[in-house]
C-alpha cells in the first residue's frame, strides 16, 4: 500500500475543552465579590475621590485641548499635501506647528502645576484643622476625666486662639458685623468672670444661665456641625457648647470650686426669679447696644447689601421657619417683633439651666451630649450628603468628559489616513509620534492618578451605581 500524498494534510482535530464544574460557580463568585466591591465605597473613599476627582478632570481639559491641537495639526498637513508643498517644506511647516504646541502644552502644565500646589495648600489646612479638631475633643474628654479644674483653662487657651481667628477670616470676607452677636459677647462676660470676677455671684449666675441656654441650643437653632476638616465649622461649635461645659464642669464636676470661684458659696441653689432677672438684664444691655451700633448706626451698609448681619441672614432664609415667619411680617415691624423674639427664646432656652441642670450632675450630663449628639448628626449629614452629591456630580461630568474625548480620538484615528504617505519621511514623522504620545492617556503627565479607579476597564463589574449609593447613604 502506497503512502498518501504530502500535499494532502489530516484535517486538525477538534480541541478538547475540559469543562470544569466549578467554572460557573466560581464565575459568579467573581462577579459577587466585584459587586460587592464596588458597593464598599466608603465615606473616606468619597471624600479622597471627591478631590482626586478635580485633578482628573483638569487633565481631561488638557487632553480635549491636546486633541484640538492634533486635529488643527492634521489639517494643516492636509493643506499642505493639497498645494503640493514638497516633503522638506511639508516637514518644516509641520515641525513649527508642533514647537508651538509644545510652548502652549509647557505653558498650560506650567498652570496646571501652579493650581495643583495650591490645591496642595488647602489639603494641608484642612489636614491641620482635621488633626486640631480631633484632638481637641478627645483632650477635652481626657481633661473632663482626669484632671476637670483644667477645663477652663483649656477653654481660655482655646478661645485665645479661635475668636482671634475667627475675627480676622470674617472681616476679610466683609462678615464682621456677625462678631456682635450674643455668642461672642457671652464668651467674653465668661472670660471677665473666670479671670477677673470669680466672686462675683450675679456675673457667674448670667454665665451660667446664657451659655445653658442661648449659646447651646444655638448648636440646634444655627444647625452647627461637627466636621472636622472646616475650621469655620469647628470654631463656629467651640463658641456655642465649649461654655456650657465649663460651667457645668465648674458646677459639678470640679474638685473645690468654692475656693476657686467664691462665688459658688453664695449660690448653692438658682432662685428662678432672680437668675432669669439678671441674664435678662444682660441680655438687654447687649441687645441695646446692637441696636444702637449695628441696626442704626450701619443702617445703610446693611440694607445695600454691602454687609450682612444675623437677622438679614435669617430673613433672607426662606427655607427656615424663621425666615419664612419674618417675610409674613410687615418690614416696618420685622426688627421690632425679631428682638422681641429673641428675648422670649433667651427667657425658654435658661428655663432648664434654672429648674433643672443647675441641681442635676446627670441631667447636665445628658444635656452636653445630646447638644453635641445634634452637632455630630449634623455633620454625619453635611459629610454624607453634601460630599456625595458633589463628587456624584463630578464623577457625571467626568464621564460625559471621557464619552466625549473617545469620540473625538475615534473621529481623528480615521480620518487623517490619506495622508500619512505625505508625513511619512524626515523628521515630521518623528514629530507626529510624539503627538500621539502626548495624546494617549497612558502616556500623559502624572495628573492621571486615579482615573483607573474611577472608570476601570471592566464597566460591567466594577462601574459605581450613584443613584444606589446615594439612596444607602440617605
């Protein structure tokens, strides 16, 4: 029998698959733990994405500009392949336009880096008054704990620091009428009476009356909240519950506080009548005085607009239910039913500093946590919310961005192939490869940290469903 023929070949035999009965469990045990995953996406990975998210879409901006360029590029090629321009001609123009575009390209990181140290700056303020704010809740704690006739020492230091700083951001944004509030003439009648009239039992029972009552729920009225990172935020809680601490602190929880502060001997209980008649007396005084200097005296810079004070504030929040019952009220008596609003609330919010807190160490207790549990809700949600609609929004734009720069790569990969013959000699070749470089995103400048995590290849398995998370988070 006689061999076959070399020119005819066995067909090839069909691959052996081995199927694995584990594939399709496993296959799904991929996918459950990638969308679980992409469901763990955490507080703090909000918050660093949120600002990671601008660098990205700053080098988005650079690479849409990139692309211009590539595309004004190509059609001046083509222009010149139409007039017939002779290849060294063709390389020269070419080599022009991309030293131009390199001057441009310098000139925009140049811009880019300035923008990116500065960003650096706010990161490390807001890093300083993350650290200050943490520690100085958990020393006050440790303080409370350990060593409670520190505490308005602490106090003291702390408000020599804050209120000076506070006096200095709001006068350079124009916000300085607002230090003439309650809050800030409260404080001060604290320090007169820690340092210089600690015998003083009218002055002590005015303290203890105004920081137990306007000053702290002021924590619900004013909505303030715990965040960390903002020092305008962290300042804003310090002057409305620190006091009500101390005074607490110096009432119960203070070893012989009768002979530091005298005064404590002549007030072992609050008669009612006579702690109400002299917080409201000072309370008068400072409402006299705010009138006079602030209400009529600034009259017109308020009114144009110029300067803002608390009841232009609240009347101008129409949310609020303050707000919306000051627009009811006809404005030839908005300021008068305002005070006298104000002085009614001062007269409720002492009510349980005079019955209550004043004879209860417990009742006391409860009272600065729930005050302080309002201002960490409130912060829970200003971190939550607000940040997260906020990189929702960023995360949006960044996409279309992207959807956006695709496109025009795709369009610009097509159309420029007529005439690659013409760029294909000297030196403008070499030219046109640095261009592409420059316009791949592998390739681009270091800006590019985090868009693999925010947009990774596989979409199927890793992409953030934001209406999902934004409902978790509520």
């Amino acid at each position: 029998m006689s061999d076959p023929p070399a020119s005819i070949s066995r067909p090839p035999s069909p691959p052996i698959t081995l199927k694995n009965p584990f594939s399709a469990s496993f296959e799904r045990f991929r996918r459950e733990e990638a969308a679980d995953w992409a469901g763990a996406f955490t507080l703090l990975d909000t918050v660093e994405t949120y600002f990671d998210s601008h660098v990205d879409l700053l080098q988005r901006k650079l690479q849409k500009h990139s692309d211009r360029l590539k595309k004004d590029l190509m059609s001046r090629a083509e222009e010149f392949k139409i007039k017939d321009f002779s290849g060294d001609q063709l390389a020269e123009n070419f080599e022009r336009e991309f030293k131009g575009f390199k001057i441009k390209l310098q000139a925009r990181m140049t811009k880019l880096s300035t923008s990116w140290q500065s960003a650096k700056v706010v990161r490390t303020r807001e890093k300083v008054s993350f650290f200050f704010g943490v520690m100085s809740l958990v020393f006050s704690a440790l303080l409370f704990g350990l060593a409670p006739q520190w505490v308005h020492i602490a106090y003291t230091i702390l408000g020599s620091y804050l209120l000076p700083y506070r006096a200095y951001t709001y006068k350079k944004k124009a916000w300085h009428y607002f230090l003439f509030d309650l809050c800030y003439y409260v404080n001060i009648l604290n320090f007169i009476y820690l340092w210089g009239l600690p015998g003083s039992p009218a002055l002590f029972t005015a303290c203890y009356c105004l920081s137990h009552g306007s000053l702290a729920s002021a924590v619900i009225t004013w909505r303030n909240s715990l965040v960390f990172h903002d020092q305008d935020k962290v300042t804003s809680l310090f002057i409305h519950i620190y006091p009500a601490f101390t005074f607490t602190v110096i009432r119960h929880f203070y070893p012989g506080a009768d002979q530091r502060f005298p005064a404590l001997l002549e007030l072992p209980h609050l008669n009612p009548l006579r702690a109400l008649l002299l917080s409201g007396v000072i309370y008068l005084s400072w409402q006299l005085l705010y009138w006079k200097f602030v209400l009529v005296n600034r009259r017109t810079k308020i009114e144009s607009g110029q300067r803002m004070t608390s009841f232009s504030f609240l009347l101008n929040d129409k949310r609020g239910a303050i707000g919306r019952s000051l627009s009811a009220i006809p404005p030839a008596y908005r300021l008068m039913v305002f005070m006298f609003g104000q002085l009614v609330y001062a007269v409720l919010t002492e009510a349980p500093a005079v019955y209550l807190l004043y004879d209860s160490p417990k009742a006391s207790g409860a009272f600065l946590i729930i005050i302080l549990g309002v201002s960490v809700w409130n912060g829970g949600g200003f971190y939550i919310e607000v940040f997260g609609r906020k990189f929702e929004r960023e995360l949006e734009a960044l996409r279309k961005e992207l959807a956006e720069s695709n496109a025009r790569l795709s369009s610009g990969r097509s159309s420029p192939t007529d005439i690659t013959p013409a760029l294909s000699r000297g030196p403008s070749s070499d030219a046109l490869s640095a261009l592409n470089d420059l316009s791949s995103p592998e390739n681009s400048p270091p800006l590019m940290m985090n868009s693999k995590t925010l947009l990774p290849e596989d979409s199927s398995t890793s992409t953030l469903d934001m209406n999902g998370e934004t409902k978790k988070n509520q």
